[in-house]
C-alpha cells in the first residue's frame, strides 16, 4: 500500500471509530452532545489518530485496539481548539471554514463542550481498556494534557504574546508543549496499545518529540512564505502580530536547517525500532516538504 | 470523637494533603500554578473529600492512602466552580468573599486553570496509585465528571434558566448530576481505597444520591428563607430569577418533605454497611437542619 492510501485508511478507520464511539446526539443534554460532535466532525487532518495507529502496527503483538485510544487522544485535541477559539483566548469565528463551536452554539455550550470532551477521552480510556494497558494510557495522556505540557505551553503562548520579544528558551517551552505533547503521547500511546516494551516506548516519545517540533517550524516557515491561498488560512499572521517564531528568531535559512535537523533526527530514532517503519519514515518526510 | 472534631481533623488532612500534592507555583507556567492553588485554597468545605475520606475509613481493610483521591476530587470540584463563574457562565466576581479565578487574574488564565485541574485530577490517579484501584478511580471520576452527569447537569441548568417553566423532572436531573454526582463519586471512591466490595460500593452510591438530593433540596429551601447574614451569600436569589426549584414546584412544605425523606433514604442505606457509620450518620442530620 503506498504512504497515501494507507494514510487515508488510518483517517478512515478513525473516522469510523469517533462516530461509533462518541455518544448519540440525542444523549441528555442533546445540545452538549451536538456541540461534542459538531467539533469532533470538523473535518480535521486525523493526524494524532493516524500516529496512535501506525505506532501500534509496528508491534507485532498488537495486543489491544488502538481505536478508543485513538478517539480519545482525538478528543483531547479537539477540546484544546475549541476553548483556544473562545473570545477571550484566539476569539477565532472560523475553524476550517465552518463557524467555531461558541459561533456555531454560544460560549457557555462551547465552554462546557470542550470541558466534556476532556473527560470523555478518560472517560473512553476506563471504558474500552483493562488496567493493564488502560492505566498506563490515562498516565499517559493526562501527563501531557497537563498543566506542565498542554495547557502549560497554551498558557506560556498567551505570555509570549504579549511581548514580542519572548526568548527562544520560551519559544522551546511553548513548541515542546503545545505542539509536541500531544503527538508524543499519541505515539507513546499507540506503542502501548501495540505491547511495546519500556525501551520501544522511549524511542517512539523521542521519534513524537522531534516530529512535532519539526512540524511546529514547518508552521512557522510556511506562515512566512507561503500564500493563503495555498495554506487554506491567512498567511503572515505571525509577522503582522510580530509574534515570536522560529523565522523570527532564526531567519528563514535557520528555521528550515532546525526543521531538517528535527526531522535527521525522527529518522535516527525510527532505526532503534525493528518493525516495519515505512510509513513513519514517509510521514516525516512529507511534514519536511508540506506546503500546507 | 465527636462529629465537629471528626469533620475538622477530615478538612485538616485534606487540606495538608492538598498542599502537599498540588505542584509548586514555582512551577512553570508560574502564572497557571499560582491561578489553580489561589482557587483550590480559596476555602472551601473540603465537604467531597471529607466524604472520601470518611468512606474509606469504613472499611477495615483500608488497603491503600485515600489523601490522593481526596485531592483529585476536589480539583473537578474546584474547576467546575472556576468554570461556572466566568462570564459566560454565571459571570461571578466574588466566590466566598474573595475575587474569582478571572478577577484575580482573567479570563483566559481562569479557562486555563480549569481545565489544568481537572487535567490534574487523573494525573494525580495516574501516579499516586497502582492500577488497582487506580483504574477504578478514574473510570468513577471520569464518569461523574463527565457529559451525562457534572456536564450535563450544569448545561441543562443553564437550558433551564432561560425558562422559569422547567420541570420537575428537568429539576431532577440537574440535582442528580450537578450536585449529587460528585457527591456520590466521592463515597463511592473512598470506597474503592478502602477496598469495599461491589454490594458496599452500590450502597455508597446509594447513599452519596440521597445525601446530594438532601443537600440540594435545603440549598433551595435556605435560599427562599434564610436572610443573607445567616447564609453568607446573596438569599433569595433563585425566587428574584424566577429559576425554577424544589421550593417553587413543591412549595416550602412540600420541599421540607421531600428533604426528610431524601434524609430517611440516605439513614436506611447505611444501614446496609456494617462498619462504624456513626459520623457519616451525623453528617446527614447535620445536613438537614443546616443554616447556611
């Protein structure tokens, strides 16, 4: 199968899963429930399910279904942008082209919708798992939701933008954070739901560390030079807030050598791993030269 | 020991317990850990983790520290407390005489320290525990907390507040799940720390249901007869928003019924336990005749 058809069969098969897994709309309070959904099913690029997904696939044992644990890191994700675009935070009216849930419902739903699907995803986890792979996964994903990465480099952003000269130490904190934890954790979560072992476990967080920094410059590079029309949302908006990035900070030939050297070393930490890691290597690759 | 030295010797432990295991303001973003500790050390009740606590001492076994629980619980507590007074919500300045989380700081470092504590409340399962019974901890938490129970019962309280004509049976599921569900969670997780078995966990539940409705149905009766000083907050609230309460429905006799009857229930299920349920008792009838 190639990159691009196998990438399509992991979003599909997340897909399929969120719909079944998430509850009915017709759940009491049935608003909250619409609103759960509507920002579920937003058309997002899958790309945390996808990883929980090719992560578990490298082990053979592949001991349990990595699907709840794909919809509950989902979940997480979702929950993140959706108070992310509330007035007093981003106070963004558009995700995707569609209106953002507190557009879409009102703040107090939106609110109470992103609350939700946080506890949902412990929810999913306590549900569909036993103890042993479960606990390590609820370890695992409030650790990085926490208030010392997630919402910690959410928190530390808001800071930063306030001052437009936020160093690269706290430029480090917000990327490794805000960026970073979840695709970490969705790898490392993917490796528990395969049966990897504790040494298969450090590789595949060092392999999520570097892809996620990686994919965070490649943001920073393609919002100084690429069009909006190509980026499917407003290009130069770092700039005109004369927030802090890497081009910034680095120029633009800096910001694309760390990018290259993220990326150097996410395929270096890939060969620690026996199992077939193709479609890793591939998706590393693709995020170096996307162009949206 | 009698009921007030038991009650203050339970807040005495969950406090130092929380001041033990609620990370440093040090900690980095310093901003979001100094928001979530002013909120939780806003003085409280501490009335889940007392419950918590006093469930597990019920049981003789008392097979593993429930503090961890106790604190766990307290953060969903305190974040919904933080949620619920933002703007968008019930837009509050003042929480027991002190400036809530968005006046002390804003809005969006409020949003924030919600979401962390709740956030932490797993992650405190996650390390302070092993999978048994941490795993049955967060499957309780996670349930309670979560979108047919806390969630719902704050969104379909704000759907009611829009009508003065809810119903009875919309009153109902608001108390069931606004109040009484981390009520019941509580018991219920004391419980499982103190290595009750599955007929003691229902009675708990049990128990936690008609002690929360209890709780309840006097908040509304205080509300439409105690003066402000006594209550030590706003009195007469809910008739001047025409919301809709046990009072309003059933009138002051009828909701005084209903609270002894709740009471009686909450008496004849502990009944059930053959541990010491002295205290838990008294905490009841306490309940009952309270001022404020």
């Amino acid at each position: 199968m190639d990159f691009t058809t196998q990438f399509n069969a992991f979003v599909a098969q997340a897909d399929q899963a969120l719909d079944k897994l998430l509850l009915p709309v017709s759940t009491r309070p049935a608003r909250l429930h619409e609103a759960m959904r509507y920002s579920l099913q937003a058309g997002g690029k899958r790309l945390r399910p996808v990883l929980l997904l090719s992560a578990a696939e490298l082990f053979r044992g592949k001991k349990h279904d990595p699907l709840p644990a794909g919809v509950a890191i989902e979940c997480v994700h979702t929950y993140s942008l959706i108070h992310d675009d509330l007035p007093c935070m981003d106070n963004d009216d558009l995700r995707r082209g569609r209106p953002t849930a507190h557009k879409q419902f009102d703040e107090a739903t939106a609110l109470l919708a992103g609350d939700a699907l946080l506890t949902y995803a412990f929810e999913l986890l306590a549900q569909h798992y036993s103890a042993e792979p479960g606990f390590a996964l609820v370890r695992e994903l409030s650790d990085a939701a926490g208030s010392r990465r997630l919402i910690g480099g959410q928190m530390e952003d808001l800071l930063a933008e306030k001052k437009a000269d936020a160093t690269a130490d706290q430029l480090e904190f917000i990327h490794l954070n805000k960026t970073a934890a979840m695709i970490d954790a969705a790898l490392v979560m993917g490796g528990l739901t395969g049966g990897a072992n504790e040494t298969e476990l450090a590789t595949l967080r060092t392999f999520g560390r570097e892809l996620g920094l990686t994919f965070q410059i490649v943001d920073d590079i393609l919002d100084a030079t690429a069009d909006s029309a190509t980026l499917g949302k407003t290009a130069g908006k770092d700039a005109k807030a004369d927030k802090t990035t890497f081009v910034k900070l680095h120029g633009l030939d800096g910001a694309r050598r760390y990018a290259r050297e993220h990326t150097e070393s996410a395929l270096a930490a890939l060969t620690n791993l026996s199992g077939d890691t193709a479609f890793l290597r591939r998706l590393v690759e693709t995020m170096l030269v996307r162009k949206h």
